[in-house]
C-alpha cells in the first residue's frame, strides 16, 4: 500500500514539472536582441537624430547653387511715384503725364513772343487748363511679374564652415547611436544573464535549504541538555535565516532582471525563460573583450571629439558674419496696366556687409569659449575612459581567476559536504562541525553569486570598448 501511494506521488509529480516544463517558452539571447533592436524607443530616437542631421547637413551642401525666386503682385494705387514708374514700366508714358499745375503760370501762357500780352485765347495759352496728373494721376491698376537669380560669389567663408559644422554634427549623431546601441546591447546582455544566473542560484540556495531542513528534521538537536548538539542546532537555524534572506535576495534580482528584458522588448512571453548558459561561455560568445591594443575608448570619447570640431567651425560661422558677401544677380520684370504690356531686366553684382549689429558683438569670443569647453570636455572624457579601461582589464582577469577558484572549491566542498553527512550519521562529525561545512557550502554560493554578478557587469562594461563591426552588429 505504501509503495502505491509513493508510485502516485512519483507520478503527479513527474507530471506537474513536465507540464511545467512544456509552459516555458525558451528564448535565446540574440532573439532578445532583435527584439530590443526593433522597440527600443532610445534607439529609435537616436535613429531619427541621424536622420535629422543628414537633412540638415544635405541641405547646407547646397549653399552655392544659385537662389532663384519670383515675386508676382497685382496692385491699385493713387501713389504718383507708383503710378508714374507702372507707366514707364509699361512703356507708355506721355507728355500728358508729366502735367503738372505749375505749368499753368508760366509766361508764354500770358506774353507772346513779341513780349505783348495775348488779347484772346491761343494755342499758346492753352496750358493755362493744364490737369496736375503728374502729383494727382488718381487711381489705376497696375500688375508686376518678377524672375530673378542670384548667385554668390562670395560668402565670407560662413556658408561652407556651416557646412562642415553640420557634417561634425551629424558624424557626432551616428557616433552616439553606436554607442548607444553598443549599451543597450550590453544592458540587455547582461540582464539576460543576471536571469538565468538568479534562477540557477536561487535553485542551489533552495537545495541547501532543504538539506538544512532534512538534517534538522532528521537529527534531535534542540535538545538543551546536549551543549554540542544543540551549539550545531543553532548554528543550522543562524545559516537557514541568512539562507532565506539569501532566497529572497536572488527573487528579487530575478524579478528585477526580468522586469528590465520586459521593458526593453515589451512583448515577451509570460512564460518566458532564459536558455541555460554558463557565464564565462555566455560572456566569451555574446560580450567579447576588447583588444587592449586596439581598444581604450568608446564611442563616446569620437562623440565629445567631433563635437569640438563642430564647435572649431562654429568659430569661422560667428567670424564670417563680418566680412563682406559679393553675389551676382539678375531679374527680368514683366509689367501689365491698362495701356500696354511690357518687359525689362536688370543684372551685375552686388556686395553687402554688416557694418553693426549689436546682436553680432562678442559672438566670436563666446564661440571660442564653448570650443573650450568641449574640447575640455572631450579631453576629460578620453583619458577618463582610458583610465577605466585599464581598470577594466585588470578587474576581469582578477574576478574570472576568483570565479575559477570559487567553482574548483564549490565542486570540492560538495564533496565534502557528502562526506561529512556520511561521518555525521556514523558518529564520527559533531553537528557544530556539520554545521560548519554547511556554512563552507553557504559562503561559497554567497561568494558564487557576488561574484559572477561583479564579472557579468565588468564584461558588459568592456563590451563598450569593442570598435564598430562587433558580433551583435553583423
């Protein structure tokens, strides 16, 4: 009967984990990737900088085609200067419009040429009804058509340090997006792993926890009249709290870890695990180191660099605002009125300098002071990364020999654990010894976990050193 209700057990519980096991949906890493490479909301606003600067850049590369513009009007005016310049325009203009009242008092409308006054009126006094049309030509209607072309000659040196500002620029934007998808890159890496490390350690927490139950559930050891025994009991329930604590610690960073792959992808699975990968071939395939002789920046430090060459440029922008700009033109008119249609150009060169603008005083002075800056800036932050680099290099090489030390004694310690059971149940272990080889296997998954997390962060960190064309690029 008993063997029977064992069977059962045995049975519901093979199902239950296999039925467990068929939920999970296993997702590699690299389909991680993609799938942040393709939501990333970052990255996509990086992306839309670059485009924003190749527009801006392609549209200063065309400072030296010619501008061309139109200008149609149609317009009616009692304006005698508009009025008088539409007629010439039109090529129409007669004597009549250049009356004016003045002409009523002049001599020869009252002397003849005998110097006798006239007794009648005559041709010659007819001036003495003359219209002022000239000052007073009263309302008319009048159209203008203009085509014109202007080419520059000269511009002072603004237009092309513009140019190479905006192509600064936009080198500067595609340097960031590598480096900010290199970090993306590395962040997703390294949750991705902090996952499936919390899980395997969270899984070896809770076997040493059982295996602290079993032994206390198994061995009478709270039994005060017995010093020895009940010092290893004690001892077992100070190492199961820290073991719990332990627990919760490794839940949390799974939970973190998790909860940051959501947020990068947003549409993982709810049953969603990580494929099982050890650290160090998980690192070696997906956060290759960098060469130290080839390596020492990020893109970060090419960023702060074309930076200051933008800011070199817009030096020469701020200096050419005082210097002259010569240009050649030409424009062709098309006049229309009531009288006649009719057309005119004009063509040459034309030179045109600022001579004050107070908005323009100590613009050069202010553009020398932020080249200053960034060149600082971009100073600082390449020797800052050099510095870390080297940082770097040594802290990996330190922990992979700590994490091989710590896997070497953690094989071993398993076997000493087994032995010390083993002696422990013949009588030969007391129970504050078992106690401290469960402490020896405690501390080691402590040391485990510290360090594989201390390992992953340095070589994600290190990812970012790797020049452009890495792995994940390709």
């Amino acid at each position: 009967m008993k063997r029977f209700r064992f069977l059962s057990i045995l049975i519901l519980t093979l199902t239950f984990l296999s039925n467990e096991i068929k939920s999970e949906t296993k997702i590699d890493f690299p389909e991680i990737w993609i799938k942040v490479r393709q939501r990333s909301a970052g990255l996509r606003a990086k992306a839309a900088e670059v485009k924003a600067a190749e527009i801006g850049k392609d549209r200063a590369g065309k400072h030296w085609l010619p501008k061309v513009y139109t200008d149609i009007r149609s317009y009616r005016t009692d304006d005698p200067t508009l009025n008088f310049t539409g007629k010439l325009g039109q090529r129409s203009a007669t004597a009549s419009d250049f009356s004016t009242e003045s002409l009523r008092y002049q001599p020869s409308n009252f002397i003849g040429s005998d110097n006798r006054p006239y007794t009648e009126p005559n041709v010659n006094n007819a001036e003495l009804f003359a219209k002022d049309t000239l000052n007073h030509p009263g309302s008319h209607t009048y159209s203008r058509g203009t085509l014109g072309i202007e080419l520059p000659l000269f511009e002072g040196g603004g237009k092309t340090a513009a140019y190479s500002l905006l192509e600064n620029r936009l080198l500067a934007a595609k340097s960031e997006e590598q480096y900010f998808i290199n970090l993306e890159y590395s962040n997703s890496a390294a949750a991705y792993q902090t996952l499936s490390l919390a899980e395997d350690n969270l899984s070896k927490t809770q076997s040493l926890l059982a295996e602290i139950k079993y032994f206390l559930s198994n061995y009478r050891l709270a039994n005060r009249s017995n010093p020895v025994g009940f010092s290893g009991f004690l001892s077992l329930k100070t190492l199961q709290n820290l073991l719990e604590i332990s627990k919760k610690e490794q839940e949390t960073l799974r939970s973190a870890a998790e909860e940051q792959l959501r947020f990068m992808t947003e549409d993982l699975p709810e049953d969603f695990r990580p494929s099982k990968t050890p650290l160090l071939k998980f690192a070696d395939e997906f956060l290759p180191l960098p060469n130290p002789q080839n390596s020492g920046n990020t893109d970060l430090s090419e960023v702060y660099r074309l930076r200051s060459e933008e800011a070199k440029e817009a030096v020469k922008v701020e200096r050419a605002k005082f210097l002259p700009k010569i240009a050649a033109f030409a424009e062709s008119y098309t006049y229309d009125g009531s009288r006649d249609r009719a057309n005119a150009y004009n063509a040459g060169l034309f030179l045109r300098m600022n001579l004050l603008d107070p908005s323009d005083l100590g613009a050069v002075d202010q553009a020398k002071a932020d080249l200053d800056v960034v060149r600082k800036k971009a100073e600082e932050t390449k020797l800052r990364e050099e510095s870390h680099f080297r940082i770097l290099i040594v802290k990996e090489r330190n922990i992979l020999e700590n994490l091989n030390s710590i896997y070497d004694s953690m094989r071993i310690q398993e076997e000493q654990l087994r032995i010390s059971s083993k002696l422990f149940r013949e009588g030969t272990l007391s129970a504050p010894q078992m106690a401290t080889s469960f402490s020896k296997s405690a501390e080691l998954l402590r040391m485990k976990s510290d360090s594989e997390s201390e390992y992953l962060k340095t070589r994600a960190q290190l990812s970012l050193y790797n020049k452009r064309g890495a792995r994940h690029e390709n």
